[in-house]
C-alpha cells in the first residue's frame, strides 16, 4: 500500500473514533445485561493515561470498602453538589433505577406529596404481585419504610378466608364459609365474576365472625396494630366489633344496602389493639377486611400464586373499580411475569405477553387515575442447560418487553433482573452463604426477599429526597404532624437488616 494512502487510512480512522468519542452517550448504552462505553473526547485528550488508571483503582477500591449505607451517602452529597441534569445523568446509569414514562424523573411526584400529607389525609399502596410476594416476605419490608418514614400502622388488606400464611396477619373465620378465587385452580371459581380487589370473595349467608389477629413482632413493628377496622362487602345485613367491656362498635358504610356494588364498611376504635372480631350477620359477600391506622399509609400485600397478572379485566368491575373511587391510593405495584417465563418461548408469545399487561394498567389507570403505578419485572431465573443451571435464554428479552410495557402505558418499571444482577445472579444467589435463593433457582429466600425489598426501599428513599431536593424541602425532617400518633416510630429511619 502507498504511504499516503496508509496516513489516509490513519486519519480516517482517527476521526472516526474522535466522533465516537464526541457523540457516543456518556453514561454508556445497556444491550440486555451488559452496559458498552466509549471514552470522551476530553478523557482522551485529557489526563495522561497513568493518572487516568490510578483514578479509576481508587474508585473500584472505595466501592469495595463502602457500604451500602456508605455509598447512598456519597450519592446525596454528590445530589447537594450536582445540577439537575447530572443527577438524571447519574440515575440513568444505576441498575436499581426506575424506568419513568418518557423520562420523567417528577413521575412520581404526586406520590411523595401523598405521603407527606398522608397523616391529614391517609393514603394507600397496594402491592400486587405472584408467590414471589407471598407471606409478606417482600411487601413487609417496604410497609415498614414507608410507615415508619410517613406514619401509619395495620397491615392493611386481609382476605375474609385465609388461604396462605403471612408474616403479619392472621384471619380465623368461623363457620367455614363458601370461599371463591379467580386465581389457582378453576375448581376455585365462583359463578360469577364478583372478586373484588383482592380477587377472591367469602359468602355469608347467615352469620359469620372474621377474628384478625397481627404479629409484626420484631421486624415489623408497625403493623403490630390497628385503629381503623374495615369489611369490603356487597348485599346486606350488619357488622359489629364487640368490645371487651361488653360494648360494641358498629361498622357502618356510607353508601346504603341498596347499593349493588362493592362497599365499605368501617369503624375507628378507642384505641389501638392488635386483634378484634368482627361479627356478620345477612346476606352477604365479603371481599376482604382492613386493618388500617387511624392516619398515614397503609400498604396491602396481595400475593396471588401461579398467577401472570392478566387476570384483572376479568373481574367485574362493580366489586372492583368502587375500591379505587372511596380509598385515595397513591401507588399501585404489579409484580408480575416469573410465572410466565419459562413458557414464553418465542417473540410472538412474549409480545402477546406485553399486549396482556398493557391492558391491566390501563385498566388501573381508569379506575384510579391519580394513582402512580410501578410495575415491576422478574428475577433472574435459571433452568438445566446440559449439566449447568443457566439463565432462562429468553428472560432477558421478556424483561425490556415488560420494561416497555410499563412505559408506554404511563407506568414506572423497576428491573428486578438488574438490580440483582443480570445473567447468572440467580446461580449465584443459590449458591450464596447464607443461601438468598431456593434450589427451585426461581424463589428467594426469607433473606433472599428482605435484601431485594431493601434494594427497592433504598430506591424509593433515594428518589424521594431527590424530590425534597428539587422542592427545597429539609432533607432530615419530616412535618411534625406526619408521625401518626398510634405508632412507635424509630428515632432513625428503621430497615430490616438483613442477617
């Protein structure tokens, strides 16, 4: 080759890379798991190599050495210190960020101003989700942030028959009623459609008691009680609580029993208690029971197991869209798509998929539309592949397919997948001492659940001051009247720790 065309090549090759460097985006480009960058201009004309190496050890040092707790710090003072856009910049890099619908970082701005002022006007978060959220073991954790941060106490929603354990509440009826889901198998269904908001329904025909019963014990402590005592219900008749000096309370509704659909039935009590018994007598369906405090948040673990999450435009919308106009819910989470996972094998089965869920948070969206809406992906997952436990090949594709479900609907998304890891984290989860993940490569653990719910807590926290931030508001102190007066709160923000 003649020399000039080799300096040719050599310059063309140099500016290429020169606009590379001066176009390709900062915080670098994820495909799937995997995040590509590309230096800056100025990193290439700037510090000599040597100093550029000697920097980026001490910063892979530090973020050996830190914390967590350490490293959240070192984020809110780069946050006092930072602009606006370098904060956008910073959070579009993180795996545990939120995905927001067009790249609004004030989506969930209506959200935190619901909490604040949540002590003068309650304000619910229900949370949704499959077996991975069952028991409590995810749901627990964030309600015990987000009442121990903003006030408020009681486990919240509760089915009238108690099919599945939980952490925090336990419901005895008595008689055995007949009891209907629209989830599990169709052996389960009623002859009808009216499921209400926890998608199953208890028949009273006569009488019945629901005795509730909370044990937060040690990790939990806020929802260790409740002042306000509520039934979901249709038809007629009446409910009372009795009290222990042989008084009683009446649960009362401030719509009629004429009223064909959903309602709800409510009483506040003297005083903060950790069980009571609720007294049935009419004709009645009963879709599930509240126990709430008398202010601040309620958050409601609703685990359905087996289920994708499509399940909701089924429902009939007289016992469910009534819950969402009488409650002021700030935030509906949908955890959804394990279940769905391994038998999506192809695009067309995972672009139905999107279709499905794309069609539930509309439906939320209708029925609640001040609500904020979090839709949140599966884990990673594994199955045999020769004689090792792979990821499931087609995971991370349903993963952005849900992402962009969430999106375009006007709904946040939380990649679970990510944040704990990518391809291969399940593996090591398992694998891990103490153990995070079951030998099904699918579940958590207890401890596996409480890591990944202090991700997502540490993340709403995180994106709630920077909403004090942006409003100017003090970052350490909340209003004093957004302390509920029934709860004890912690002089610090309390977290599970995870042992």
């Amino acid at each position: 080759m003649k020399s000039y065309k080799t300096l040719l090549f050599i310059l063309c090759v140099a500016v290429g890379l020169g606009l590379m460097a001066a176009f390709f985006p900062r915080e670098g480009v994820y495909i799937y798991d995997v995040l590509f960058r590309f230096p800056a201009l100025s990193e290439v004309m700037g510090p000599e190599p040597e100093a550029v190496e000697e920097e980026g050890e001490e910063e892979e040092a530090a973020a050996d050495t830190l914390s967590p707790e350490e490293l959240m710090e070192q984020r809110l003072a780069a946050l006092h210190a930072s602009r606006d856009s370098e904060f956008v910049a910073y959070i579009a890099k993180s795996p545990t960020r939120f995905y927001m619908p067009e790249d609004d970082a004030a989506y969930l701005d209506p959200l935190f101003q619901a909490l604040i002022e949540a002590q003068k006007r309650p304000t619910r978060i229900m949370h949704y989700g499959d077996s991975q959220i069952e028991g409590d073991r995810m749901t627990g954790v964030l309600r015990e942030y987000f009442q121990d941060t903003f006030g408020g106490s009681g486990p919240g929603l509760a089915p009238a028959v108690q099919t599945l354990g939980s952490a925090t509440v336990t419901v005895t009826t008595r008689p055995e009623l007949p009891h209907y889901m629209f989830f599990g198998s169709s052996s389960f269904h009623a002859d009808h459609n009216r499921y209400g908001p926890l998608a199953q329904v208890a028949q009273v025909t006569d009488s019945a008691t629901f005795e509730v019963a909370c044990h937060g014990g040690k990790s939990y402590p806020h929802c260790r009680s409740f002042r306000r005592l509520s039934v979901l219900l249709s038809g007629s008749g009446s409910l009372t609580v009795p009290l222990s000096d042989s008084t009683s309370v009446e649960l009362t509704s401030s719509l009629d029993s004429a009223y064909h659909g959903l309602r709800i039935a409510s009483a506040t009590l003297p005083s903060a208690v950790s069980r009571a018994t609720v007294t049935a007598r009419g004709n009645m369906e009963v879709y599930g029971l509240m126990l709430d405090g008398a202010g601040g948040v309620s958050v409601d673990n609703i685990a359905m197991r087996g289920v994708s999450g499509t399940l909701f435009t089924s429902i009939g919308r007289e016992s469910l869209a009534p819950f969402f106009s009488q409650q002021d819910v700030s935030l509906i989470i949908l955890q959804y798509g394990g279940n769905s996972v391994p038998y999506l094998k192809d695009s067309r089965g995972i672009s139905n998929y999107k279709r499905q869920l794309m069609a539930q948070i509309s439906l939320f969206r209708q029925m609640s539309p001040s609500s904020c809406i979090l839709l949140i992906g599966p884990s990673d997952m594994a199955t045999v592949d020769g004689e090792e436990m792979k990821t499931y090949p087609r995971l991370p594709e349903i993963v952005d397919s849900l992402r962009a479900a969430a999106v375009e609907s006007g709904a946040a998304f939380w990649n679970m997948y990510r944040a704990m890891g990518g391809r291969g984290s399940m593996v090591r989860w398992v694998e891990a001492d103490p153990q995070l993940a079951g030998e099904d490569y699918i579940h958590f653990t207890p401890r596996g659940a409480r890591k990944m719910s202090e991700l997502l807590c540490q993340t709403f926290d995180f994106y709630y001051k920077y909403y004090r931030f942006r409003h100017g508001l003090d970052q350490e102190t909340l209003p004093e009247d957004s302390v509920a007066n029934d709860t004890t709160r912690t002089d610090t923000l309390h977290r599970p720790v995870v042992q």
